[in-house]
C-alpha cells in the first residue's frame, strides 16, 4: 500500500464533526472516518512539540525516549517510523517538519544540527521543510507578488490596533496558507511517483498559535456560539489549585498566540478568549479543506483504494479552559488527540472508546507494512481494531508525562527552588479517576465521574486515601512495567541469543 502518514499541529481531540462536536465543521476528516476508523479516547503522552513527536515517531514513553523539552536530544539509537519505513522498502518523503533534535554524540561543535530543535526524524527524505521561520513558505508568497518577509509580521491581522483580538484575517488568502503551500508540493510529488508504492508523511503546523484565520474561515465561527470555558470561578483561584498553576499563570503572555494581544493569558477577557475560540475552530476548517483537495488528488490518481492514511496530531491545545492557552500539564485538553486511520484492506466506519495512545502509531504502522521494529515499543498495535476484532484485554488507563524543566534558562529551577530533574509529572487517567504524581510538588487527585473539569483536587482528602494510594501504584507499576525493554528481554545464553516475546 501506499502510506499517507499526517499530522495537524494543536488539534484538540474532542473538534471534530465525527466526535460529535457540536459546531466545528471537519467534513473531510468526518468522510474519512466514515471510511476507516475512528478512535474517540486517544491520547498524546507528552507535550510540548519534540516531546509528543518523539513518543509518536518512536512508541516510547517520554521515561525511555527521555526527550522531555524542545531541544532535548532524541538519541540516535532508536527505531523510529521513517527507519522501519525504509526496512520495508519506502523512501519516507517529508512535507513539513518533525520538531526532532538530532543526538549530537560525535558531531563537531559547530555543526548547525546542534543549534536547532527542528532537525528532521532520521530516515526521512525532505521534500518541503518548513520550520519555524518558514521561509520557503514566505518564498513562495512572494513569487506570487507577495511581501512578507517576516514570519511574525505575516501573521499579523490587518488593520487591527494592538491590544485588540478579533477576527480580522491577515494579509494572505485561502489559497496562500502554509496548509495550502504544503498541500500543493505533495500533490506535485505525487504526480512523479509512478513505479513503486509511495511513503508521505505531510506535518501540517496549523492549528498551531498564533491563532489567525484566512477569509473566510475568520468569521465561519461567531464567539457567541462558541460555548463556554471549564475552569475555576477566577484566575487566582485556579492558580491556587495547584504549584504549577500559579507558575503557568504568573507568565504565559498573549501575544504569542493572538499576535495583536497584550498582557498575560489569564487576563483576557472572555470576548477576547471566545474570539480565539472562534478563530481556532475557522483554522480547523481551513485546514480540513486542504485535507479535502489532498484526498481528491489521491482519488484522481485512481490510488485511493491503495493508500492507507493515518490523521492524527501532536498534543492537544487548552483554548481557554483554566485561563489557560496552549499545550502541556496534567489537563486533558492538552493532550487529547484525533486518530482516524484508513485501511483501505478493512475499509469499515467504525468508531472505538477504548483508550488508545500516541505511541500505538509506531507499533500500528510497523505491523501493517509487515517489518519489525529494532527496540521494543511501549505501544500497542492497533490493528486488531481496524479489522473489527478489538483485544478482549485492553488498557483500562492512559498515561502521559511532562517535564517543565527549563536546562539552557534555568528559569523554572530558580522559581521551584528545584533541580532539572525534580520538574516532571506523571499521570494515570482512568475512566473515573485521575492521579498527577509530582516529582517533588503536592500530587493531584481528580474524581472525573463527578468532576469531570479537574476542579476539586482530592489528593489530601482522608476520604479518599485509599483511592490515592491505589493510583500511586498503578503509577509505580506502569513505570516498573515499562522500563526499557530492548535488551532486558534478551539473554545470552550457552546455545546463542535468547529472546523473549512481549
């Protein structure tokens, strides 16, 4: 089979038509999951960017693939998707970029990989990079008489006072967005390949702040219908609920995801956070329309009934809740993620609430192009799902880490008064309860079923000792559990090399 293999940066799991949200209009990805399969409790497990990647790329916990921030080296010695790709004879092709930091073990100290987080996923051949300054993007607008030259200047609104947040569009068109350009230089690949099955992985950077929205998805979505936020009854209370609250609160400012805002998160109001929401959701669309021209190429092509498409995205995005924008956290809005995959051997539109995992990708994808992998994955394949005989034994939790650790700033250090590797959580989410263990800050404790919005931590709550203590370990097992297994699961013995199975 063909492979297409994409990702949309910041999409919350729960914006998608087939989800059943009650405004966002997604009817490319709806179509699609009509098709395949639709997995409704899928979860990212770390944030922000290299970190999900990394867990996505390698199905590795962030314990073992120990990329914990932006910058962090994934070490060189790991399997990942584009490697196994290439075992089974595809020339994995990237559009976009993979927020990889390349291992720097035995490279010279000047070498320009060791100046960037935004290296690209080792096996991969790069036919459209766009990194964070998007250049080639900014090129391309210019050819078409264009001038921006400026990444942040380019995502400004037009003719908008600073300060304001509304639903202005910025200086480029539909036709002109990243998505758009992204979309253009894989359909014009497509169109070379011709005698072998293809591999594509197209990394979309939208809905990706800064939140701005082309004409006419800018007003598709008006802030009135936008539904609420879930959250504290003020800011100062949810900062109180917990350490990192208050730390996340103190200095997330505004303008990096509405480019005209001013001040902290946690002080925009709610029209200018309903507006965000508003612009969010236009950015959704815009994006699902550029899905929709991608999936009339392939049909054009007469090879939609040979490619197996696999959407999902990195992490999540907060979008107002707890006063909060953006990824990272113990929240399930940061890390709720959309899974459609279409298998177009067991073509079914199904959908599943069993918890499923970002770091399930890699083992799927290894199994349905029938190569193994070189380390031992943390995930699951999902392919019994897909043929339409789900495990009758399952995961009854997911799990997710993340690490705020600040290694070339030491800013959070200095603020908790603690080393780098004392700023990390854990979580273990079941359907009814969910634990955040801290490394060396107070644990959380959540009572979904009768608080679904983690507002009521129970932690300290006598009552609920018993329940806190049978969490922390399941905690400690999963971790005992999951420890890397490459070569711990080997055994040389008398007679050669010895393995065991899973």
């Amino acid at each position: 089979m063909n492979i297409l293999f994409i990702t949309a940066d910041q999409w919350r799991g729960d914006c998608t038509g087939y989800a059943g949200h009650p405004i966002a209009r997604t009817p490319a990805l709806n179509a699609l999951a009509a098709e395949g399969t639709a997995f409704l409790n899928h979860y990212a497990q770390a944030a922000p960017c290299s970190p999900a990647r990394a867990g996505l790329y390698t199905g590795l916990y962030q314990m073992n693939n120990r990329v914990c921030r932006n910058g962090s080296p994934l070490a060189d010695r790991f399997d990942n998707i584009a490697r196994a790709a290439r075992r089974a004879g595809y020339d994995p092709t990237l559009f976009g970029y993979t927020d990889v930091a390349l291992d720097p073990t035995g490279k010279a100290p000047h070498d320009p990989d060791n100046t960037t987080y935004e290296g690209v996923l080792p096996g991969f051949t790069t036919r459209a990079k766009l990194p964070e300054h998007e250049r080639p993007w900014l090129s391309w607008l210019r050819q078409q008489g264009l001038e921006l030259h400026d990444h942040d200047r380019a995502h400004l609104p037009l003719d908008v006072t600073p300060g304001e947040v509304t639903d202005a569009p910025p200086a480029y068109s539909k036709d002109q967005t990243q998505t758009a350009y992204l979309t253009g230089e894989f359909i014009r690949w497509l169109g070379e390949q011709t005698d072998r099955p293809w591999f594509a992985h197209v990394s979309f950077i939208r809905p990706h702040p800064p939140f701005i929205a082309v004409a006419p998805y800018n007003t598709m979505y008006a802030p009135g219908d936008v539904g609420g936020f879930t959250r504290a009854a003020s800011a100062d209370a949810e900062a109180a609920a917990h350490p990192l609250m208050d730390y996340a609160l103190r200095f997330t400012e505004a303008d990096h995801y509405a480019p005209t805002a001013t001040g902290l998160v946690r002080d925009l109001t709610d029209a200018q956070l309903r507006q965000i929401k508003a612009t969010y959701y236009g950015m959704i669309s815009e994006v699902d329309a550029q899905l929709g021209r991608l999936f009339d190429a392939i049909k054009a092509r007469g090879q939609w009934d040979d490619t197996l498409i696999i959407f999902t995205s990195d992490h999540a995005e907060m979008l107002g809740d707890h006063y909060s924008l953006g990824k990272g956290g113990y929240f399930d809005q940061s890390q709720h993620i959309p899974l459609v995959i279409r298998n177009p051997r067991t073509d079914f539109g199904q959908t599943f609430t069993a918890f499923t995992q970002s770091i399930d990708v890699f083992p799927t994808l290894l199994d349905l192009i029938g190569t193994t992998p070189t380390h031992r994955p943390d995930g699951r394949s999902l392919v019994p799902f897909l043929t339409g005989s789900p495990p009758t034994e399952w995961r009854d939790a997911v799990h997710w880490e993340f690490d705020f650790r600040d290694v070339a700033g030491q800013t959070t250090e200095r603020w908790f008064g603690r080393t780098s590797t004392q700023l990390n959580l854990a979580v273990i989410r079941t359907e009814r309860w969910k634990y955040v263990h801290f490394a060396t800050l107070p644990p959380l404790l959540f009572d979904l079923e009768n608080d679904p919005g983690n507002l009521n931590n129970l932690a300290n709550d006598p009552t609920f000792a018993s329940i806190r203590l049978e969490m922390a370990e399941r905690l400690l097992r999963w971790r005992a559990e999951h420890l890397d297994q490459t070569l711990a699961l080997t055994e040389l013995t008398g007679t050669g090399v010895v393995t065991s199975p899973l």
